[in-house]
C-alpha cells in the first residue's frame, strides 16, 4: 500500500507546479518534499516527474498515481458523508423469504418505494436454510424464517403465525387411505414442500399422516415459482403443502380442495438479522411495514 502522506505531498506538487511553493503550503522544507517524492517513486517502481532544473513535467506513471490518489481522496470523502449521515428514506432494504411470504409481503412495500423513490426494495425468495446462510454470509441485511435460528448467530423476533394447507385437486377423493392418494396424485415439489409436509404430518392429528415417509412419497412436478405451484393441482395434476396465504392469492380457487385436519397446523414466522447487526434508518419504516402485516 502506498504512503499516503508521501501521495498528499505528490498530489500537492502537481497542483502547485513548484517545490518551493508545495513546501510553504504543507509546512515542509524543500529537501522534505523531494524526499517524500523519491521514496514514492521507489515504492511504485518508476518516475513520476521529470524535472527539469527549476521546474518539472509529469510523467505518464506520474498521471496515473496522481488520479489514483485524487480518487482515494473522493473516496475516502464519501465514506465519511456515509458515516455521518444515515439517511432513513434513501438506501437498499434487502429481505429473504418464502415465496408464499413474499407474494403477501413485496405489494404492501411497494407504497413505500412509490413514496420514497431513493428506497429501492430487494426481495429475494429462499428456503429457510439459505435464507440463514445468506444473513450469516453478509449476503442480505434480514430474513423471515419458519425456524427459531440459533441464537449464538442470528438476532430474531416472533412476527406472527400463518396456517399451512394441504391442497388436493378438487375431484380428489379424501376418503382413500392417505398413502394411496398420495401415491395416485404425486407430490408437486416445490423449495419449502418437504419441510411443509413434514410439519403437516406431524401436527394434522391425523394417524394415518403421522405415520407416512415423506421421502417415499412420489414426485410428479416440480416448481420454485410460487405463483404458480397450484397450476398443475388446478389441473387435476399433484398435490402439495403450502401457506394459506398463497391458496388466497390463487386465481382458480375453486378448483382446489384444501383439506381441514383435526387440528389447524400452524407454524410460526420470525424476522432474522445477523447477531449485533445494526440496521440502517430506513429499515424502521421497513419493518413497521412487515409487522403490521402480522399483526
């Protein structure tokens, strides 16, 4: 890394043209500024000026250091404006998901980039295991996850709950045996499905359910846009375990059968940060935005 004193000094020279004068102005002797001159021609490997008697031309090398120096400068300006002002209606506000969540959540932010132009919202759809890698990573500032992280990594917070369900074709015949039906209809795979069926299974009350291996259930389709998970099952195609909140948004309701077990099967969200992130001002609008969607 180059001495940065020694680019000050070189910086100065070529604005003012003239040793005696670039002394004078950093409170130097001449012999001080040739000397910090020649230590940073030595650590860059070539000449910067040539001089010529009294005076001195810059070399190609020499422009080249001296606009490199110039923008560590601005650089280094703009850092500083950064630290000294964090401001709350300007910046990026990043924030993973389930695409179930970000189907409900990514409409109700959008007011708050329509009303504030310099906030520029970034949702990203992700199961739950990336999501927490990605905010460990420094990928992304927060997450909404269906686990409680560990809390040696991350800092969380309880932001409400949502129902799962299970989604048959509407013709499905639920009086079959479950493992029968399962087998007939295939499961339309999906990022979260085997988490979703997993928590299903074991929180329905249903016996039969309880004792199925999800592994052993037989893939039909497979989908990672959410919006269109419940196509093929509108079909007649596939079955699947997804949140309430995405049955609601499906255009074709009516060709769905979603199944009510004996017991609701609910399943907690938590919004997640690194562990002692602190986040920027404009994540307090942000965030007011996601609780309220739960509250």
């Amino acid at each position: 890394m180059l001495n940065p004193v020694w680019l000050e000094t070189f910086i100065t020279l070529v604005d003012v043209g003239h040793f005696t004068q670039t002394a004078e102005k950093l409170y130097m002797t001449q012999p001080g500024v040739s000397q910090h001159i020649n230590k940073l021609e030595e650590a860059c490997g070539c000449k910067l000026i040539k001089r010529e008697k009294k005076s001195f031309s810059i070399t190609e090398q020499g422009r080249l250091v001296y606009n490199h120096a110039k923008a560590l400068i601005r650089n280094e300006k703009f850092l500083f404006e950064q630290l000294s002002f964090d401001d709350p209606l300007s910046g990026e506000c990043t924030l993973a998901c389930s695409g179930s969540v970000a189907l409900l959540l990514y409409p109700r932010l959008l007011p708050l980039q329509n009303q504030h132009p310099n906030i520029h919202i970034n949702i990203k759809a992700a199961p739950n295991h990336q999501i927490l890698a990605d905010i460990k990573n420094g990928h992304i500032d927060q997450g909404i996850v269906t686990n409680i992280p560990n809390e040696s990594f991350f800092d969380f917070e309880v932001l409400g709950k949502e129902e799962l369900c299970l989604i048959l074709p509407q013709k499905a015949n639920v009086n079959n045996s479950w493992e029968r039906l399962f087998s007939e209809l295939g499961l339309i795979n999906h990022p979260d499905a085997e988490h979703y069926l997993s928590l299903y299974f074991k929180q329905s009350l249903e016996q039969e359910l309880t004792q199925l291996d999800v592994s052993k259930i037989p893939v039909v389709g497979s989908i990672n846009q959410i919006s269109q998970i419940l196509e093929p099952i509108a079909q007649g195609i596939g079955f699947t375990v997804l949140p309430k909140s995405a049955v609601d948004s499906f255009y074709l309701p009516k060709r769905l059968k979603v199944f009510k077990p004996k017991q609701p099967v609910i399943e907690s969200l938590y919004l997640v940060c690194k562990k002692n992130r602190v986040l920027p001002a404009r994540y307090d609008t942000f965030n007011s935005i996601i609780r309220q969607t739960w509250a």
